[in-house]
C-alpha cells in the first residue's frame, strides 16, 4: 500500500485528481442530506428543481475555477490566469455557504486555501485562513442563527493552516527537486564540456611530444645523412642517400601527424547544450543549432556553454519564463549565439512592466558579458513585452 501511494503522488495531476474526488464527495453528500435531511442540514432553500441546477451550478463553477486557479500539489506547470479561478472559487463558496451550512462547504474552501501560497504572501495566506472560517460562522450566525458555530470555526482555522503548511512545505521540496535537478544537469554538460577540452589537451601534449622529441631527433638524424652522403667512401653513398630519404619521409610523416593532433584540438559543444537544455521544470527551451563545421574553438565553446547557462539561471531565478528559444548559428567567421525568453523583466528582483529598458543588468549579465570581451566578442540585450533577448557574437577562430 505504501508503495502504491509513492508510485501515485510521483504522478503528474494526483493533486487535482485527489481535490476532484473530494469536491464530487461534497457534492453528492450535501444534495443526498440536502433531500434527506437525516442529519440535520440546514438551508436556506428547499430541494426543488430551480434550486437543484442553482446549487449545481455553483458547484461546478467551484471545479472550474479551481482548474484555471492551477493546483500546488500537481508537477504540471501553474496557470497563467490564477486570479480567475481563484474569484470563481470564492463566489461559489460564499453563495454556497449563504445556501448551506459552513460544515460541508467548508472542505472545498480548504481546497482553495492550500492553493493561496502561489498566489499571496505568507502573511495574507495566514489570515485568510483564520478569516475565511470566522466569515462562514457570521453567515451560518446571521441568516441560519445556528448555535455552536465559532467552535467550528476555531477547527476550520485549524485545518486551513495545516493546509498552508503542507502546500509550503510541498513547494520548498518542489524547489529544492528542481533546483538539484538543474545542478545535475549542469554538471552533466560540464562533464561533457570538460571530457572534450581534456581530450584536447591531450593531443596537444602528444603533438608537442611528437615535434618536440621524435622531430628534433630526425632533422638531426637528416643532418647527418646529409654529411655523410658527402664523405670519401663512395661505396656507402647509395645506402646514405636512401636512409636520407627514408628520414625525410618519416619526418613528413611526424609533421602530419602533427597537423593531426593541432586540428583536432576544438570542442564539439551540440551535446554539451542539450544536456544542459534538457527537461527544466517549468520552462521549454527549444534549441536551434546549425553549425557550420562541427568543431568549435575550446574558449568560444565554453563561453557559449556558460552564457546558455546563466540565462537559464536568470529564467529560473528572476523572470519567471515559460519559454525559451536558444539559437546558435555561423557565418562569415562569426558564431552568433541569441537567446529569447518570454519572461518579464526584473529591477532588483521586483517584475519591472512599466519601463523594461531602464532595468540595469545584474551580475549574471555582468558575467557573460566579461566572458564574451575574453575571446573578443560582442554582447547585447534587449527588454521588450515579448521577454528578454540576449545576443552574442563570438569569432570563430582556431588558436
């Protein structure tokens, strides 16, 4: 059983499916008491047809706009229109509990009041916990005059801070998951990055090896043929002249190899963004890169890889971005990386919607624009009301 509820909560709507099963439970138990009448349900209306579809319809508007109000307990991505939902939500309960007593109608308000955290400050949450359960008492007091009541508003409370603390406490591990999951993928391309410049280095070390010792011995190994082919005793002349030839085809051969090792000091850096790029919570980064030769320089590549991954950091951490377009492309000797978010710009950590261009970089934009003048690059960015843009031209070159 325990491994059945481990396996359920991994899955992606458990929390929305769990508050449909518990608003279709109070739906059906408080129009099955509201007929019957068995344990003492008070309403205001009596079970007709006209009153029938009205309760009905404030109950699905509850459903509704708890689906455009999002759920904290779900991995899905939250919604873009929470207030609708969430004035949609209220509406109803208040309609509902005017109807109705606070008993039942108040659960679905629990629902909502573990949904404010992606909505209000901890502050507002609290006290629209506290408040929401006094207000269903002052109804339940002032049209059904019913006795008891702020003790039941006392459990109310209650239970819409445990509630709250069970959705912060959801939303801290769901931060932390995501923001291990980032460092892991991050590491991951940084592997990939760093295994491609330690192969590189170890050519270059073999190729310096190479010219260095093997080269310097045959041209000297040359030399002396050359000398040698000019001596006295001409019966050894023939062999002379063909073990200097021989020295100079290996020499060649050394140089080649050499070439060899120096050509393929670049870094291949397609791999390195993907796995960097590859499934971020809460925003989808496509990535568009077509190279002219597969190979970049090892500097230009790193500065690209860390560029991508600062921006990355920015969506996560500032801009709050659904969406992100990485492109790198080349032409004429330039690489030209951009990168298009479709978040909001920031001041100091606060959304800054009003005037987007006056907006000063932080250190993160400081940083890459550091990296970008290392290699003799240009960088520029540009707040817009589709989002951030970033813009990178680096030189292709080989050094």
């Amino acid at each position: 059983m325990t491994r059945f509820w481990q396996q359920a909560m991994k899955k992606e709507n458990t929390g929305f499916i769990l508050a449909l099963i518990t608003w279709l439970m109070v739906t059906l138990v408080t129009l099955y008491h509201w007929y019957e009448g068995d344990l003492g349900l008070v309403a205001l209306l009596k079970p007709e047809p006209w009153s029938l579809a009205l309760v009905l319809g404030l109950f699905l508007l509850f459903i509704m706009g708890y689906a455009l109000m999002g759920d904290v307990f779900s991995n899905r991505k939250q919604t873009t229109i929470p207030w609708a939902g969430l004035l949609l939500c209220a509406f109803s309960i208040l309609c509902l509990v005017t109807i109705f007593q606070y008993g039942l109608i108040g659960i679905l308000a629990i629902i909502v009041v573990a949904q404010l955290p992606t909505i209000f400050s901890t502050v507002t949450c609290v006290v629209w916990a506290l408040l929401i359960p006094i207000i269903g008492a002052v109804i339940d007091v002032w049209f059904k005059e019913l006795p008891g009541v702020m003790a039941n508003a006392l459990l109310y409370a209650l239970f819409n801070l445990f509630a709250l603390l069970a959705s912060y406490r959801f939303i801290e591990e769901k931060n932390a998951k995501n923001k291990s999951l980032q460092l892991l993928r991050e590491l991951k391309a940084t592997q990939i990055l760093l295994s491609a410049t330690t192969k590189r280095d170890e050519r270059l070390r073999v190729a310096r090896d190479i010219h260095d010792v093997l080269g310097h011995h045959l041209t000297a190994l040359n030399l002396q043929l050359e000398v040698a082919s000019h001596v006295e005793a001409t019966q050894m002349k023939e062999h002379v002249i063909r073990a200097k030839s021989i020295s100079g085809l290996l020499l060649a051969d050394v140089r080649e190899t050499v070439s060899e090792f120096r050509a393929e000091q670049n870094v291949d850096v397609r791999e390195a963004l993907k796995t960097l790029c590859r499934d971020i919570p809460g925003i989808d980064v496509s990535l568009d890169i077509s190279l002219v030769t597969p190979q970049l320089n090892a500097r230009v590549a790193e500065v690209i890889f860390r560029s991508v991954q600062e921006s990355i950091t920015n969506m996560i951490k500032h801009s709050h971005a659904s969406h992100c377009q990485v492109s790198l492309s080349q032409s004429d000797n330039w690489l030209n990386l951009s990168m298009l978010d479709n978040g909001k710009a920031v001041d100091n950590g606060k959304p800054n919607d009003k005037s987007p261009k006056n907006v000063m970089p932080g250190n993160g934009l400081k940083g890459m624009a550091e990296r970008v003048a290392e290699v003799d690059g240009t960088m520029a960015y540009e707040f817009s009301n589709a989002g951030f843009k970033v813009v990178i031209k680096l030189p292709d070159y080989i050094v």
